[in-house]
C-alpha cells in the first residue's frame, strides 16, 4: 500500500478506522521488510556455504600440491643420493678390476716359472669385493664382470693344471703344450675382458657426473 492509497483508505467515512489502517499499513511495511531480510539472509548464507566449500576445495588441492612436492623433493634426494654413492665407489671397482687382473697374471707367471709362493696365494677377496659392488650400485655391469671374473677363474685353473703337468714324470709334453697355448688364449681374452669392463664402468660415470659425449670432447 502506497501512501495515495492510505489517504483515500483514511477520507472513506465506511472504511476502516484510521488505527486499523495505520495496523495494516505497519504489517505490510513489517513483512516487506522481513521478506526483503530473509532473502538477504538467504543470499548471505548461500554466499557464507559457497565461501566454506571453496575454502575446503583450496585447502584439499593445496594439501594435495604439497604431497607432491614433497613425493617429487624425495624422488629427486633419492636419485642424487643414488648418484653421490655410486660415484664414491667408481674408483674402488676401477681398482679391483686392475687387482683381479694383476692376480691372474701373477697366477700365470708362477705356474709357468714354478714359483710355488705365487701358486699358494689368494686374491685377497677381491673378487666377492667386486662382485658386491656390483649387486650394489653398479647393476648394469653384471654381465661384463661375469665374462671377466669367468675368464680369470679359467686362467687361474689352467695354471695349477699346468704346475701339476710338469711335475709329472715323464712330462706330458703334448698335454702341457696345449695347456699352454689355451692360457696364451685366455690371457688375450683377459685383457679383452678388462677393456669391457673399464668402458662400461666409463658409461656408468658419464651418467653419474651428467657428462656428455660433447662435454667430453670439451675436456
């Protein structure tokens, strides 16, 4: 009710008394007014449920961005930790593989020249050393060292076999020179052995130290 209409309510001499008018007038006002606040509340808590949900959205995405930075931080701390350990023990195989080959020749030499303190003395252990650090940290080795340890094993029983051929009476001169030849062949093939192994041991390192065949040639 405007208030043209409120007047012509109050001048009507049958219409309703002017304390009734002013009654409905003040209920109408009272419920446009609660009517214009409650859609106000209803818009503000619509407006106060959405801000919860995309807060709780924010705060799950944001916890699921953190879960992967810190996955990703630990992949990256395992891989240079994997490379720094590797790296630590390049130099250790590099020398055993030179040990177990020095061994060999040792092995060869005594059996040949008869020194029999060479013949009684052990590698040292240096090939479960090597066969450790390459389980270890050095996986993609496994097939080469076997060809190298294979072959030095060979050599080394070709020499007591040899030792023990000569101490025979009379000499199998016939056995003892094929015994010798097959050593001769061992041996090349011993020093093949070691070049494969030390080339393969290089690839490892160039991927330990990130170098690239163009770094390289900058060296």
């Amino acid at each position: 009710m405007d208030t043209d209409e409120f007047l012509k309510l109050l001048g009507q001499p049958f219409g309703l008394g002017a304390g009734a008018v002013v009654a409905v007038y003040v209920v109408q006002w009272v419920l446009r007014r609660l009517g214009a606040g409650g859609d106000a509340y209803a818009a503000k808590k619509g407006q106060n449920l959405a801000t919860k949900e995309d807060l709780a959205d924010a705060v799950k995405q944001l916890k699921e961005f953190e879960e992967t930075r810190a996955a990703v931080a630990h992949e990256d701390w395992v891989a240079r930790e994997w490379k720094a350990v590797r790296a630590r023990h390049l130099e250790a195989f590099e020398g055993g593989l030179q040990e177990s080959y020095d061994y060999a020749q040792d092995l060869m030499q005594a059996a040949i020249f008869t020194a029999k303190e060479g013949l009684a003395r052990n590698d040292g252990g240096v090939a479960i050393r090597l066969r450790t650090l390459q389980k270890l940290y050095y996986p993609e080795l496994a097939e080469t060292l076997t060809k190298f340890q294979g072959i030095a094993e060979r050599l080394r029983i070709l020499g007591a076999q040899y030792e023990f051929l000569r101490r025979q009476e009379p000499p199998p001169l016939d056995r003892i020179e094929k015994v010798l030849s097959t050593i001769e062949i061992g041996d090349a093939d011993l020093r093949v052995a070691l070049e494969e192994c030390s080339s393969a041991l290089a690839e490892v390192a160039k991927i330990v130290f990130n170098v690239t065949r163009g770094d390289a040639r900058q060296r």
